[in-house]
C-alpha cells in the first residue's frame, strides 16, 4: 500500500493516455489550485479521470467520439500509475500548439488554455503510464471535489501492468516534443 495523489485530468485524456495513444499532457490547472495556479507537486500519480469540462469542440475531431458521460457519478476508477519523464513550461503559444498533433487538445483549446488567468503558460507532461491490471472503484470525497488538479487518494494498492508504451518509443515521442519546442 501507497499514499497516493490522483492528477484530475478528462476521462478522454486518461483514455488516450492509458492505451499509449498519447503520452503528452497539456496542463493548465484548475480553478483553485493550491498556489493559484498548476505546479507539478508530484512526480508520480494515478490517474483521475473526470467528466468535469469535456468538451467535444476542445478536443481534436478524431477523439471527440470518444466523449463519455460519468458511468458511475460518485465513484471513480483511476486506470493507471503514471510518471513524469519531462516536464516544460511553454511560454510560447506558437511552441505549444506545434504540440497539438502529439496530443487530444484543438490548437484553439490551447491558446485557451495558454491564456488562461491571464498568465500566458501552460505545462507540456511527458507521461510514462503503467494501465493497472484492477483499478480500482473509489468513492468520490469532499477532498476529491472540485476545480483543482492533484487530489489525496490515501493509501492505495495498485497493480501495474506492463507500460503503455516502450521504453524506445517513450524516448522518441519526449524527443518529438523537444524538437517541436525548439521550432
């Protein structure tokens, strides 16, 4: 058993994320972040998929399908451990949307994001993810609620499988994302 943190991010995201379809996570953070905006607090996570905010014209029209209501309003299943291999602050909204082929998010759903708050950023998450074999069913607490990013999970046991992606291929998709910073 593991103290654990959950990263709240769209179910359609955890998805992509959890099958090795993407292994980039634009983060913006939520309304009430902890320090009044998103800091990668922790290096290893799982993942806690809401139903919160989807929404289909933000995300590319090849994911949009994939847009699901909550099947279980209160609970929640987190299907994967995850792990940040790079982290990089994009001040430059032309650098992050040259991120938007490695990812679910429009062009647009950034800039949107990047200019949040006023604040013109966004994190660009490079994600290692092991899917769990069981995920498990938690049920949703007042801790858990709410516009923020990192949730305490408390002590929980998870079962990873095998990663997501491989090792080479999680090597060239961080290089990719480097490469598409750097114009």
């Amino acid at each position: 058993m593991n103290e654990l943190v959950g990263l709240k991010e769209w179910d359609v995201q955890c998805g992509l994320l959890t099958r090795g379809e993407t292994s980039l996570l634009i983060r913006k953070g939520g309304i009430h972040e902890r320090h009044g905006e998103f800091e990668v607090e922790h290096r290893r996570f799982v993942l806690y998929p809401t139903y919160v905010h989807q929404n289909p014209e933000e995300l590319r029209a090849e994911f949009a399908p994939l847009l699901r209501t909550d099947p279980a309003p209160g609970r929640v299943r987190p299907p994967a451990l995850a792990e940040v291999v790079a982290v990089h602050r994009v001040t430059d909204l032309a650098a992050a949307q040259r991120l938007e082929p490695l990812q679910a998010l429009t062009a647009q759903a950034m800039a949107r994001k990047f200019a949040y708050k006023n604040r013109p950023w966004v994190h660009a998450l490079v994600l290692r993810i092991w899917p769990l074999r069981e995920p498990p069913t938690l049920t949703e607490t007042a801790q858990m609620l709410g516009c923020v990013s990192w949730v305490p999970l408390g002590e929980l046991k998870v079962d990873v499988g095998a990663p997501a992606v491989s090792d080479a291929d999680l090597t060239a998709r961080a290089a990719e994302v480097q490469r598409l910073l750097e114009g």
